[in-house]
C-alpha cells in the first residue's frame, strides 16, 4: 500500500465531504450535536468542501492521500492563521479502515512541507478534548498541548473543551 500525495481539486468535493462527515459520526458525539451528526451532515461538509476549493485562498492548502484512485484523507491548513501560533491545521481525517498505515503522518509530512514553503512560522490545531486517540497521534508528532478552551459552537450546535496543540518547529515533522 502506497498511497500518493497531491492538492485537492474541486473533483476531490464529494470524496472529503464524505470523508470528513464519516470521521465527525465517529469522533465527535457528545460534543456535535446528535441531529446534527445523525442528519444531512454531507449536505453541510458538501457546501463546506465546495466553497473552500473554489474560493482559491492564496493561504488555504487542502491535500489529499489518494490509493487506487480513491481518497483516503486529506489534511486542510491556513497559512498565516495566527501571528503567535503561525499556521492552522484545520482537518486531518483519514479513513477509518486505513488509521494505522502512516496516511495521517504522510498527511502531517505534507502540511508541514506547504507550511516551510509559505516562510517560517509555526503549526497548530484545534483538537477535542474527548478526542484522546488523535491526541496521542499528535503527541507522538511532536506536538505540544498549549491551550485549553470551550470550543464552538460547533455546525449544528455544541459545544466541548479542545485542546490547542503546537508545533513551534514544523521542520520536525518532515523526518517522521
């Protein structure tokens, strides 16, 4: 198994808006609310996802991991995000069947690789507090718990503690 890395384009909308809405059914009940998560939540991401790879953001990097021709996750970063905490990664979702097989860390390798090319500055992500699996992966990227915060409102209400965790030093995760 070999996935590629490339920029997502607008015929990748279908695929992330599915993915991601398959990873927030997983991973954020109990801070999305339930309706929400169990209603047209690919209608919402689907809108999300098209507006974001059409809008053409000079400071938006969408990338997608891609197997056989189908995508497998993706990871979406703001460069510039904040004048402290330098760049936000905004999504990194990978297929359930398919944690486990490094896709997450290439997807890290990759964000980390758009955010050295931008100029120097640093990394950061929002992540649930009850999200404790996706912070042991970060944990094990590097990255540094920072902040604290009751997120949201959340797309369809909610609301729930993140965590802030940080990169200082993205070069780091270029040697996985």
């Amino acid at each position: 198994m070999c996935p590629t890395y490339r920029r997502a384009t607008i015929r990748d909308v279908e695929a992330i808006a599915g993915l991601h809405a398959d990873s927030w059914r997983r991973h954020y009940r109990g801070a999305y609310l339930d309706a929400f998560l169990d209603g047209d939540i690919l209608a919402d991401r689907l809108a999300v996802w098209t507006h974001r790879l059409t809008a053409h953001r000079a400071d938006d990097r969408t990338i997608v991991a891609e197997l056989d021709g189908a995508v497998v996750g993706f990871a979406h970063t703001t460069l510039r995000d904040d004048p402290t905490w330098g760049a936000l990664l905004d999504n990194l979702h990978v297929t359930h069947g398919l944690k486990g097989h490094r896709i997450g860390t290439a997807l890290m390798v990759e964000t980390a690789g758009a955010v050295l090319d931008a100029g120097p500055e640093g990394l950061y992500l929002w992540v649930l507090e009850q999200n404790t699996a996706a912070q042991a992966f970060y944990e094990a990227r590097g990255g540094a718990c920072v902040g604290r915060k009751l997120g949201g409102p959340f797309p369809g209400g909610g609301r729930a503690i993140t965590l802030r965790y940080a990169w200082t030093d993205p070069p780091r995760l270029l040697d996985p």
